[in-house]
C-alpha cells in the first residue's frame, strides 16, 4: 500500500488534555457549560437582531454574521474536546480529521476577512457618513457577508489539502483536534516546504489582515479626535470598543499558536493558546457585545417588554 492510500486509511488518536480524577470530571462539565452558554449567547444575538427594528443597522447585521459563524466555529472542535476529556486519547478518523481541519481552518479564514469588514464599516460610518447608508446598502452587506465566506473556504483548501496528501508514519497528535502543526509532526517526509506554504497563507494572510483592520482604525482616530465635542468622540469609541477588544483576542492568540515563536509552541502552550481563540472568543462575544453596547441593552429591555405584554395578553 503506497503512502497516499495509507493516509486515508489509518486512524488518528487525539490525545487532548491530560486529566484525571475529579479535575476531568470538572474540566468536563466546566467546557460543557461553556459550550452551552456560548451556543445560546451566540444565538441570542441572531434572534434579537431579526427581530428588534432598532438593530437593523449594517453594523448589527455583520455582528448577527459573526455570530453565525461563532456557532459553527465553536461546534467544529469542542466535541472532540469533550471526548477527550471525557475518554482521555480518542480515536478519529483520518476522512474525518481532515474534514475537521479544512472546515475549521475556512471558517477561521472566514473570521478573520469578516472582522476586516466590520473595520470597513465602522471606518465609513464614522469617517464618511453622509455617504455611509448609499455605500453600505443592504446589497453590499449581503455581498461582502457572502464574500467573507468564500474566501475563507477557499483559501483553506490549499493547507488542508497539502495536509491530507502527506504521507504519516505515527497516529497521535497532540492536541484536541485535528490543527496543521500537530499533524506535520506526524509525517514521515521533511515537512519544511509544507511550513513555508502555511506560512504564506495562514500567517501572510492574517497578518495583512490585520494591519488592513489596523489602518480603518488609524483612520477613525485620526477622524474621532477632530470631532470638536467631547461626547462626540466618546460615542464614537464607544461604537469601535467591543470589535477592537475581539480583534485583539482572535488575532492575538491565533498569531501566537501560528506565527509566534517556537518557545510558545512547548509543553501543550499551543494547545492552551488554540482555546483562546477557537472556544473562548465565541463565548466571550456575545457578552462583549452586549454588555458594552447601550443599543443593545436597549434591544433587549424591548423584547422582554414585548414579551411580557403578550404574556398578560395571550
């Protein structure tokens, strides 16, 4: 059996975290709530963004988007988290580890061209806005929502496939779930070449993203600090503050687990780093988006209202 039929047909083993005792059972139940609430939180936001009419603003429908994504983003990995935990070293398909990885690095992809359109929008809302509303239509949203999705797919295809096709000669990797790194280690040929693609793709890539979100943002201060009232500029940071706070934890904690130095890399701090940014920040985010956002205090005041009147008025 030649090498490329041999990867399709062994089986990978997840060693995950090592815990035992009472500390799995809690590491278990503690990532099952965090699990549950990030799901629910995520799906709050979607739901009140539908059907609230005071959040039918550009700004709100790319944070409905962003949610979406967050639900999948999260259910991409966590359930062979809770596996691991709950088992130890688990078994996983090669077809299915694959699959994990390409679906997790897309909708990675996918985050990080998403969180650039927010600065987009936010940079011409404040920057340009008697043009804002005639540039950032409802056919532009839908547009560039959609856009964000298929280049992020897309360009996941060129590190999952070049994964899939090598040749791999051990079954354990270490971490949770399947991630470009912990698989090279896996290979039998020198994987150097494989480095600098991914290098190319996923650090090059993220990195002008990155300094792209950094010059919307340049701009709306240099914008905000000619704003001749002081309640003004408030406002106007005020709008920026929840999309800075999540820019910084996802490309923080990706640069460090991609990017960083290998140092960062030792004894499972990578692994500790992948939680940052692929199951904390979609938890985190529904609640920095609404406890910092008065709009959305708002929003919510409102349909509690509304449901407590049909509830007196069935």
């Amino acid at each position: 059996m030649d090498h490329f039929n041999h990867t399709w047909t062994q089986m990978f083993i997840l060693a995950g975290f090592n815990t035992s005792g009472m500390l799995q059972h809690f590491a278990f139940l503690g990532t099952l709530c965090i699990y549950l609430l990030a799901l629910a939180g995520n799906l709050f936001i979607i739901v009140l963004v539908k059907t609230d009419s005071g959040l039918s603003t550009p700004m709100y429908f790319f944070i409905s988007v962003l949610s979406f994504l967050e639900l999948w983003y999260i259910s991409t990995t966590v359930p062979t988290l809770l596996h691991t935990l709950l088992h130890g070293s688990s078994p996983i398909s090669s077809a299915v580890c694959f699959t994990q990885l390409y679906v997790f690095h897309s909708l990675g992809m996918t985050e990080c061209f998403l969180l650039c359109v927010m600065a987009l929008d936010r940079y011409l809302a404040i920057c340009r806005p008697l043009r804002y509303h005639a540039l950032m239509n409802r056919q532009v949203q839908q547009w560039l929502a959609g856009a964000t999705w298929m280049t992020g797919f897309s360009a996941a295809l060129v590190p999952a496939s070049l994964i899939a096709t090598l040749p791999y000669c051990l079954r354990q990797v270490a971490h949770y779930f399947c991630d470009l790194a912990p698989l090279m280690h896996l290979s039998c040929v020198d994987t150097d070449w494989h480095v600098q693609v991914f290098t190319v793709v996923v650090g090059l890539v993220n990195t002008c993203i990155f300094v792209t979100i950094l010059g919307f943002y340049g701009g709306i201060l240099k914008t905000v600090l000619k704003l001749p009232l002081a309640a003004s500029r408030v406002k106007a940071f005020s709008t920026c503050s929840s999309h800075v706070i999540v820019v910084t934890l996802f490309f923080g904690s990706a640069w460090i687990v991609y990017v960083g130095p290998p140092v960062l890399h030792a004894e499972g701090r990578d692994k500790i780093m992948s939680l940052v940014y692929s199951f904390l920040t979609p938890f985190l985010n529904p609640i920095i988006y609404t406890l910092r956002n008065k709009e959305v205090k708002e929003a919510i005041k409102r349909i509690f209202a509304r449901i407590k009147g049909l509830l007196k008025n069935p």
